[in-house]
C-alpha cells in the first residue's frame, strides 16, 4: 500500500507538472486576450463575454489544452524512448514480437476514454448553441459581397442597414474630426454602423446570404454560424458585459473577404431604447416580420 501510495504520489506529481506546463501556454489565454477584438501576441481565446462563450473558453483552457500537451509529451517520450532503446545498433538481433494484447487493449481503451471525456462537456456546448432560448430581441444579418446587412424586424424597431468597414483614410478623418480616439477604430474591423443590443438579453440571430456563402462570426461570444443564401440559420447570444466586440465573415467569400468585419456594440437597455429611437428615424424602414423558422417554433 505504502508503495502504490508513493507511486501515486510521485506519479501524479509528475502530471501536475505537465499540467503547470500546459497552463504556461494557455496563460496567454487570460493574459493578453483582447477583449472584442484580438490583441498583439494573444495566442488563446478572446476574453468572453457570454455563458457559452465563457463554458467554451473553459472547455478550451481547462480540458483540451491538458489532455492535447500530456498526449502530446507522452508520445514524444515514446518517440525519444523508440530511438534510444530500440535502434538497429542496439538490437543486432530483431525481436521477432508482433503483438501484446495487454498493450493492444490499453491503446484502444485509453483513447476511447479521453474521447468520452472530451465528448460529454463538447456535445453540451453543441446542444447550447444550437438551441435558442426565447428571444428578447431577433435580428437578422445577410451577409454580401463584401458587406452585412443588419435587419431589426418590425417587432424590434422595423428598420435595417447596411455595416462596411471603415477604409484608413476613413478611420484617420473620425479621429481628426473628434468622433474617438484612434483605438475606437481599430483596423480592418472598425465599421461605419454599429448593430446595437441591450446588455444581459437573449439575442437571436437569423443569418443568411444575398450572394455566396459567407459566415457570421463573433470570437468574444463562441458565435459562428454559415450565412448560405436561400437558407436561414440561426445562432444567438447573450452579452453580459457592456462594450463593443467585433465580428469577421469566416468563410472564404472572395477578393474582399478579409474586408467585411461587423460590430456588435453592448449597451444597457436605456442607452439601447435611445439608439432604437434614433435609428428608427435614421435607417431604412422594412415592416416584415421577423421570418419563424420551423426551428425556432420548436425552441421557444
Ligand atoms: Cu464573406
């Protein structure tokens, strides 16, 4: 007992290590993420800032981050083990052994295990995602060649517009005009219109496509969702936190992919219903209802 305990003891000793060692490269994570948009150096997630968002990122930092560098390490210390001790220098005579059923079991069983591991948390978040809560606010995004168009359906304003980014020439005239500082326009991602949604509710999204196939993605919410014309999808999020977090289409749309970013601007319900008030009177007004699709009938 005294033995199998010290084994332990020094066996799990040597996984915490190898676990700190992981946490040194998911560190960055938390560290340098940038909050809605990327920031210089960031190698992990974006900070985020909705429950999924926040269940991904620990799905990310805490589960697959450990099980891929202990995977990895240990088959490297296989590799390392393979070319020390079994080379052709070493072993004049071959070893005639073809199988192990010990072994042939544990490499079957083992890998089945961590993928149940891995497969419990990741069909969780599926489900999350793919499920819409009932919505407290639906929108709908189409995305073009090479622009969104943002629709608040008659029941949340009735109104829609059009997001393009800002060029440099663009973002250098807002700051000389005083409309922010430079960082409030960040490049490739800072746009002219702003889609704006109340803090801590249940947004749903519609998304499609006028033209190719593009994609609706938010990094800080865990939110990507194809935009394929002639068929409506449907994602959501809930922001918790205030401030404006920034989106790019993710799939390969043509010349101007790159150039198509969106931004979602966070605030709370007062500053919401003046932005409502004033977009109303700003933007071209539609009076479609929001399009129930039969997946959101079953949801709500
Ligand atoms: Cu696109």
């Amino acid at each position: 007992m005294k033995r199998l305990v010290d084994a332990g003891g020094s066996l799990s000793g040597a996984w915490l290590r190898l676990l700190a060692l992981s946490g040194a490269v998911a560190l960055p994570t938390g560290a340098m993420a940038g909050t809605g948009q990327p920031s210089p150096w960031q190698i992990g997630l974006q900070t985020q800032v909705t429950p999924i968002g926040e269940y991904a990122q620990w799905f990310h930092d805490a589960l697959l981050m450990p099980i891929i560098t202990v995977v990895s390490l240990f088959v490297l210390l296989l590799l390392v083990l393979v070319a020390v001790k079994f080379n052709a220098k070493k072993n004049p005579v071959p070893s005639k052994t073809t199988h192990h059923a010990g072994l042939e079991v544990a490499w079957t069983l083992i890998p089945v295990l961590i993928l149940v591991v891995i497969a419990v948390p990741s069909f969780r978040l599926l489900k999350d995602q793919i499920v819409v809560p009932k919505a407290d606010l639906t929108i709908k995004a189409t995305g073009y060649a090479w622009y969104w168009k943002f629709a608040y359906p008659q029941d949340a304003g009735g109104f829609e517009f059009e997001v393009r980014m800002l060029s440099d020439e663009e973002r250098a005239k807002a700051v000389a005009d005083g409309k922010g500082k430079k960082e409030d326009f960040p490049r490739l991602l800072a746009v002219d219109n702003e889609v704006v949604v109340p803090v801590n509710k249940v947004v749903a999204v519609q998304v499609t496509a006028g033209d190719v196939l593009h994609a609706f993605a938010v990094p800080s919410f865990t939110v990507k969702v194809d935009a394929v014309p002639g068929r409506l999808n449907q994602t959501w999020f809930k922001a918790t936190k205030e401030g404006i977090y920034y989106g790019q289409c993710s799939e390969l749309c043509g010349k101007d992919h790159a150039f198509m970013p969106l931004a979602i601007r966070v605030v709370s319900q007062a500053k919401y219903d003046a932005w409502l008030a004033d977009a109303k009177k700003k933007f071209a007004r539609i009076d479609h209802a929001p399009v129930q699709t039969a997946h959101s009938e079953v949801t709500r």
